[in-house]
C-alpha cells in the first residue's frame, strides 16, 4: 500500500499544463481535482490518489480560466448568443446595455439562477443615459441636471450595476450624474461624453471607458480646443456629419500625443482605478473593412445569426467604405494598439470587451478570439492580453475570490485548450473542452451545440 493521500473528486484533469495567469507562465503536469463546481485541489501529478467519476487525460493541453468579454450585448438573442459563447470559451461578460429587458436586475437573476449552459451574467448596464440626438433608441433622455437624481434612483431600484453614460450628455449633467452615483453608491460607466475631458472623467469617479477613441481624443495638449469645435458643431452638422467630424479631430489628434500627457493620464487612471474597456473590434463591424489582409478570410460567425440579422450585414460585405474613412479607421486602429502598449507600460490593468452585439456583424464569442488577435498586433505580451479577459475582469466586478486564476477554492470556469496561449494568442481558439460550474463539455458536445445555432439561423 503507498502512502500517497486519496481525495475524493467528481472531475479530474490529469497531466495539464496549467497556465498561471498572474505570472505569465506555465506550471507543468499538474492534476487539477474538482468537486462540484469548485477546484479544490491542483498539485503535481502523482502527489495524490483521486477518485473521480470522470478522469480527462490533459497531456499535451493547457489549462486557463473561463474567458469574459466586458462589452456585449445580449438583447433578445439569448438561445443563440449563450451557447456560441459558452462554445468559445467565454463563461462570463458584463451587458453594456439590453434595451429589450424592462429590469436589468430581474434578467440578471433569471439568466444566473436557471439551469443550462450559459455565461455568468456578471453585470448589467442601466438603460443607456444621453442627450439628443441620441445613437440608440431605448436611451433615457437627461437635458436638465435636476433630472439626474429620479433617474440614477431608477435605475439603482431596476438593479442596474451601474449607469451607462453617453456621448451628449452636457457638463452640468454629466456633473450631477457622477455626484448621484456618488452619494447613491453606484458606479457610473460607458463613454465619456464628448464635452468632458478624460481628466474630469477620471476626477469624477468614472469607472470604465468604453472603446479607446474615447481616450485617444485626450491625448494631444489641444484637447480642450478641440472639444470646444465639437460643441460648436454639434448643433450644426446632422449626426452622421458629426460622427465623420469627430472621427476627423479624433485622427488629427493623435497626430498631436504628447508623452507627459499619455504618462500623466496613464497615472491617473491607474490611480483612480478608472478601467478603459477595448472594444476595437467595433471600428470594423462593416465585413468589408477587415483590418488586415490575413483576416479576411476568418471565420465571423455570420452563419450563426438569423436570416434576419446576417442579411444586412452580407450586404455590407459588397460596399467597400470610402478610402478617406478606410485610411482614417487605421490610423485609429494603430492608435488603439498603441494605448494598449501604454497601458502595460504603465501597468493599467485594461478590459476585452468586443462590443458583440445583434446591432453589428460582431458575433459573440467568435467576437472575443478576433478582438484578442487584433490586440495582438500591439506590441504587448499574450500574459497581459490573456489578463484582460480573465484576472482583470474578476478584478473589475471586485470577485478575484471566485474567478480570474486557475487556482484552488475558484469556481471551476475553465478552458482546455490543445495550444499554450502564452505562445500565441490565437491558440484560444483551439478548444479542447469546456468546464462549467465544474461540468465537463466535450468537444464533440460543443461542436453539437454550434451545430445547433447554425441550424436555427436562416442560410445554410
Ligand atoms: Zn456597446
């Protein structure tokens, strides 16, 4: 008889690679044991005897926590959206913003507390809150400072896990909003409107920024000069003028960066624990703007929409965009990739988010592997690329508790994947299984559900 102790499992992984997501590195033939949906014990191979009902031979594989995308949207597509996320791997995200649901915070209970394979539903935006004219049909309208108060409670109330701001929201509202939130103890997130600076922003307590165009308008010491000719235009030009027009400062802009100021943001965000939220993917939502040549040929995931949604945007393929925006919209691209460089320079833990949503060709799940491979053109490391879709969320919703690591007494949201990641980004898509709340997904399962999606959506 050996000596070695016996544990008591329901799922064991054997002789895996697990990836320690804090120190970038891969610890080597570990057995990682799991007792209904926790992980409670990893140790090298061989240091004990399990019993388990079921045994996964890891050999050969790599092991990382579930992967979150903080930016998407749900709306009404919850039966196709939740298995094509679950199948790539993303087992938790954060809705910036379902117009289709009267009460963030009963849809966020009724997605977590019933059964079936789906993503934990981590947080939820309130309504979206703007000013005319509004992007977004659904957006509660605030034009006078007074009315902040009635909505922040409103929304507090629905179980919103924060307000979501946008684009037009004046300076004095914007003002009485972060003070709402602040004395109602409710964070505030989303855009940074337009007329406010990405100090102010940080100084009122904004908790995370959305899609780094937002930042990368601040970065040039005639910010505040440029802001002042977007008022001025704001009245003047119809929205999709004025959208061209920001686009246009926004470029020009970064021709102007200067250093200190990156530096000096850069602090003032880590300090603030202000979290800027990726979502470059956005920028190409039009098929036929692919950013890099070898992309085009990628699977988008256009097969799994309905007929009603894959239409439009197949459309889309067939009209190029004018090469004045195609030239902007790279220059933009480079921009972002280049914040992401400044972000680990200066250790600002950051957010993927991939802005998955019905109302762009950005499929869920697909959405977050193609946002971490054009992340990968920065010149940043896969372990900070990695963090930001597992330890720094948890880390945002304050959960490092349950989520973030592979790592012993963590709810067991888990990957298996064929690649290290570490190696190269893109090896997050060779999933070899699932682990959900501790239940093994094969990869004949997952294939099985994918199949499924794609036979409810219209074109076969
Ligand atoms: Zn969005």
């Amino acid at each position: 008889m050996d000596c070695k102790s016996s544990l008591n499992a329901d799922l064991v992984i054997s002789n895996i690679n697990v990836i320690d997501i804090k120190k970038g590195t891969v610890i080597g033939d570990q057995c990682v044991a799991i007792k209904g949906d926790r992980i409670i014990r990893i140790a090298p191979q061989g240091a004990y005897r399990f019993q388990a009902q079921t045994i996964v031979d890891g050999s050969n594989k790599y092991l990382i926590p579930g992967l979150w995308d903080m930016h998407v949207h749900i709306r009404e597509y919850e039966s196709i959206f939740f298995p094509l996320l679950i199948t790539h791997g993303v087992t938790g995200i954060r809705d910036m913003f379902n117009p289709t649901v009267e009460d963030p915070g009963e849809w966020k209970s009724r997605v977590n507390s019933t059964n079936g394979y789906k993503p934990k539903l981590l947080q939820v935006a309130s309504d979206i809150v703007d000013a005319p004219p509004i992007r977004w049909p659904g957006s509660i309208v605030i034009e006078h400072p007074d009315s902040a108060q009635v909505v922040v409670e409103k929304m507090k109330d629905k179980g919103a896990d924060f307000i979501k701001i946008y684009d037009k929201l004046s300076e004095p509202v914007f003002r009485s909003i972060a003070r709402e939130c602040d004395r109602q103890k409710i964070p505030f997130a989303g855009h940074i409107p337009d007329h406010i600076s990405l100090e102010d922003a940080i100084m009122a307590g904004q908790k995370s920024i959305e899609h780094l165009d937002d930042i990368s308008l601040n970065l040039s010491p005639k910010s505040s000069s440029h802001r002042k000719r977007l008022k001025e235009a704001s009245g003047k030009l119809s929205f999709n003028a004025y959208r061209a027009f920001k686009q246009q400062i926004t470029v020009q802009s970064l021709s102007e960066r200067d250093e200190l100021l990156v530096e000096k943001l850069m602090g003032l965000m880590k300090k603030n624990s202000c979290w800027p939220g990726t979502a470059i993917f956005t920028i190409f939502d039009q098929l036929s703007n692919r950013p890099y040549p070898d992309m085009r040929n990628k699977d988008f995931g256009l097969n799994y929409y309905p007929d009603s949604l894959a239409v439009a945007y197949r459309e889309s393929l067939q009209r190029p965009l004018p090469s004045a925006i195609q030239s902007n919209i790279r220059k933009l691209l480079l921009a972002k990739l280049k914040l992401l460089e400044d972000f680990e320079r200066f250790d600002v833990p950051f957010l993927v988010g991939s802005d998955a949503s019905p109302a762009r060709a950005i499929v869920p799940g697909i959405s977050l592997h193609r946002e971490l491979e054009i992340m990968s053109r920065a010149n940043i490391s896969n372990a900070t690329l990695l963090k930001s879709a597992t330890l720094y969320p948890a880390l945002f919703v304050g959960n490092e508790r349950d989520y973030g690591t592979v790592s012993e007494n963590k709810i067991a949201d888990l990957v298996i994947l064929s690649g290290n990641p570490l190696e190269d980004i893109s090896n997050t898509q060779k999933i070899e299984a699932v682990i959900l709340n501790g239940e093994h997904i094969t990869r004949e399962e997952l294939q099985k559900m994918l199949k499924e999606v794609e036979s409810k959506a219209g074109i076969k």
